[in-house]
C-alpha cells in the first residue's frame, strides 16, 4: 500500500466519515489500520494497540479466524445472493433463523434479517405498530425510549436515540417517538441511593404511559445496559420494574440487544442477565463478530402470529443475505463450540472486574464499573463530589483517549466516561496488559490537565 502519509491524504480527499468532524483532523490525518489478529490492531506504519473496543463492540470472537474467511467464501461460491422476498428461501437464512430461535430465551423463536441494527430497529418501528393496527388499534402507535440511548442512526432508529445532538441534525424525531430519563445514577441519581434512584427512573415510564395513554402506546424500548451512552450500568431495581409496569399496561417491550447479545454480558443475551423478558430484541454486532454486515429482530411467538397474518410490507435486499448469514452460522458455531460465552459467564468477566476495579485508586478516576465484557470509568476531579471538570464535557475524555493511542491501547471516549468492550477471547495477561495501559494513559492525562 501508499505510505500512510499519501493514504490520509487520499482519506481526506475523498473519504466521509460517520461520527467524525474532518475539520478538526486537517493536520493529523487518520489513523489507518492495515489488519488484525486476535485483540490486536496494527496500523500502516506497523504500530500494535490492543483493541480494547472490539471494533465498535462487535468482534466478539476476536480478529484473524481463518474457519470466517471460509464460511464466506464457500457461500460465495455455492450462492452469492438471493433475496428472501416472495415465498422463496435458503439454507443459510433458515439455519440462522433456526439457530437464533434455539439460542434465544423464552418464546422468542421468529427471527426477521435486516443489513444492521439500525435497519432492525426500523424494522421493530413498523412491526410494533402494525401488530397494534392488526389488531385493531392504529391508534397503539407511540413508541418510548430513552434519552442518550442509542439505537442506530436512520431516521427510525435514530428518532428512537436519544441523543440530543443527534436529533438536531436531519429533522429527527420523526413524530410519535418519546423519551424519558436513563438510569444514570452516577451523573444524575443526586442524593438518591442507586435502588431508589432505579424505582424513579422507571416509574417515568409509568408517568409517560398515563401521561399519553396506554390506550396510545404500542412499545418501549431500551438497551439492556446502555453502550454509546457510555456504559450505563442500571440500578438492579430498574429493569424489573420497567417489565412490571410493561405488563401491566400491555405494552410491548423491546430490548435493543445489538450490543449486549451473543456473550456481552456474560450470557448468551443481556436480557438474560438483566432478567428481562422482551417480546422482541433487537441484533446485530456480535451476530457476525463483525465479519460480515448483518442484523436481526427476533421476535416472541405472538407478535410473529399477528404479523405472519398479513403481508408486512416490509424488507431489504440483504434481509438474510445468503453470506452473511453463513458467517453468522459459523461466529456462532465458534461461540458455542469453543464455549466462549460459558468462558466469559465462568472466568473472563469476574477477571476484568477484578483488574478493571483497580483503575478506581487513580486520581483522575471517579468510579470505575463493569459488567461482563464492558466496562467504564469516570474522570473527574472530584470523585467524592462527582464533579465535572471546568471547560468542555469530553475535552478530558478527548485527551485521555489519545493518550491511550499513543500508549498502544484504544479505548472510546462518551463524554469523560472512558469506556471498554474487548474482544470476548482477552486473555487475562491481555486483560493486564489493558489495564497498565489504561492507568499510564490516566497518569499523561492527570499531567496534561493539571498544567
Ligand atoms: N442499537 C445499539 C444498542 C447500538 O449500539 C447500535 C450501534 O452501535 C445500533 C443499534 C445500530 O447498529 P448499526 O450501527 O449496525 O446500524
């Protein structure tokens, strides 16, 4: 390949990037990566980080399986591409459908293939509100999330977002979504403990329903732990109620799994750890480890019954694309039969909690919390007040991320909550390895900020 200096020109000519301001990048130009293996990245100038983000929070398996490029490519030879539109099928879409349904808890046994979680969250928009219109009641049609939520970035899935500078580019929301507050009880719980903090926050949702009508709301929904928000650990009052007040209103409950499916947590699916009961979830990421393009809504036995009953108008070209669902089939294979996800339940996660507590004793660090295989910090000055800096909110987190780079590591930045996800397959002299990383980065940054 060009020097790295020609790609970030060439990058920079012609290349538009999600979630980036390419102003600010002018004189130092992308980073760019040449490949992977396992945890880590290497860049086109040959420097190593571990990837403590798995991507963005997907490369469950880890990067490098030789038996993925397989998987894809003897599908590519045997077929492409077909659609699943108008009563025709495939092998690889009815044994992905087949496997999710196993693998899924409860009655969740009906799967409906989208290209990514913001395409499966559109999907649930229009399904959520025509089970309601097939049942009578078009009227059931107002869906309630949460704000800083994140569930993808078209105009369905982003309106479901909660992110206020989201929102205000692009004319979202679109009309009929709401939101309440999330159960952030490190930046907003005040003097409450953090259960009587979790009760209020979800008894929002019983406020809204009667606000609006239960008569008007088809739906909520929420990821089981927010990611983008910045690793959002609820309350362990929060989600039960939630579900409690779901059926008590009859109003369908959606968990935004895209993030917290396939091992996340700890479980096969963050519902599972979270005891949620959802009648649809939404997934993606960690479907395919990130290998190939794909997303999902797998949906409980009653809301399948209802939307099978008439022709949902709905779909896309690459709805259980022949490839992609191979690799899926075969990152769950992986999965399962390497017992990762039981590796993760048993060990790995009690692991990096262990290591990931510790970044706590830094001064630059307020709390420290981690469920499963994500985890996150908050910089502050103050811990004892949970204080912010003075300046901009995420100028510290900006500073403490590269810092990170620099030190081999890559770790995101929400805000000042510095946040992880790796690669489900850490080991733990990797999971070492991040956290010295980590705490070098802190101390840089402590420096930087206190000059
Ligand atoms: N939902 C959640 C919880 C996510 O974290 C994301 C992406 O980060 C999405 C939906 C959107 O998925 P995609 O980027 O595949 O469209």
């Amino acid at each position: 390949h060009p020097p790295t200096s020609e790609l970030q020109a060439l990058d920079a000519a012609h290349h538009m990037h999600p979630f980036t301001h390419a102003g600010e990048l002018k004189d130092k130009g992308v980073r760019v990566i040449a490949r992977a293996n396992g945890v880590t990245l290497t860049d086109t100038d040959g420097n190593d980080y571990l990837d403590a983000m798995a991507g963005l929070w997907c490369v469950n398996i880890g990067y490098g399986r030789e038996e993925m490029a397989e998987a894809a490519a003897r599908q590519m030879r045997e077929l492409p591409y077909y659609n699943t539109f108008f009563q025709t099928s495939h092998v690889p879409a009815i044994a992905l459908a087949n496997k999710l349904a196993e693998l899924a808890p409860g009655d969740l046994n009906h799967v409906f293939f989208a290209g990514s979680g913001s395409e499966a969250n559109d999907t649930n928009i229009r399904m959520v509100r025509t089970y309601w219109a097939q049942k009578g009641h078009p009227e059931k049609n107002i869906i309630i999330s949460r704000k800083n939520a994140y569930h993808g970035s078209s105009m369905g899935s982003g309106s479901l977002g909660g992110m206020s500078f989201m929102h205000e580019q692009g004319g979202l929301p679109i009309p009929d979504i709401h939101h309440i507050d999330q159960p952030h009880w490190w930046a907003e719980g005040g003097d409450m403990t953090p259960e009587e903090f979790g009760l209020e926050r979800a008894r929002q949702l019983e406020k809204k329903i009667e606000e609006l009508g239960a008569d008007r709301v088809a739906a909520f929904i929420g990821e089981p732990i927010q990611g983008a928000g910045g690793v959002i650990i609820p309350p362990s009052t929060y989600w039960p109620e939630i579900q409690r007040i779901c059926d008590k209103h009859g109003i369908l409950l959606i968990a935004d799994e895209v993030i917290c499916a396939f091992g996340r947590t700890g479980k096969w699916f963050g519902s599972e750890t979270m005891g949620i009961r959802p009648h649809i979830m939404t997934i993606a990421k960690g479907l395919s480890s990130g290998y190939a393009p794909i997303g999902g809504s797998i949906v409980c036995d009653e809301v399948a019954e209802v939307i099978n009953n008439c022709e949902f108008a709905h779909g896309y070209t690459y709805s259980g694309h022949p490839m992609t669902c191979a690799v899926a089939l075969e990152n769950l294979r992986i999965l399962e039969e390497e017992k990762i996800v039981d590796h993760v339940g048993a060990h790995t996660a009690g692991y990096l909690a262990k290591k990931w507590a510790t970044l706590a004793d830094h001064p630059l660090v307020g709390e420290a919390s981690s469920i499963g295989m994500m985890g996150a910090i908050v910089l502050t000055p103050d811990a004892e007040k949970r204080a912010k800096f003075a300046g901009n909110e995420g100028d510290a987190g900006l500073i403490c991320r590269e810092h990170c780079f620099q030190n081999g590591l890559v770790m995101r930045h929400v805000g000042d909550r510095m946040i992880i996800s790796p690669p489900l397959v850490i080991t733990d002299a990797e999971i070492d390895t991040l956290v010295e990383r980590a705490w070098i980065a802190l101390d840089l940054a402590h420096k930087q900020l206190e000059a």
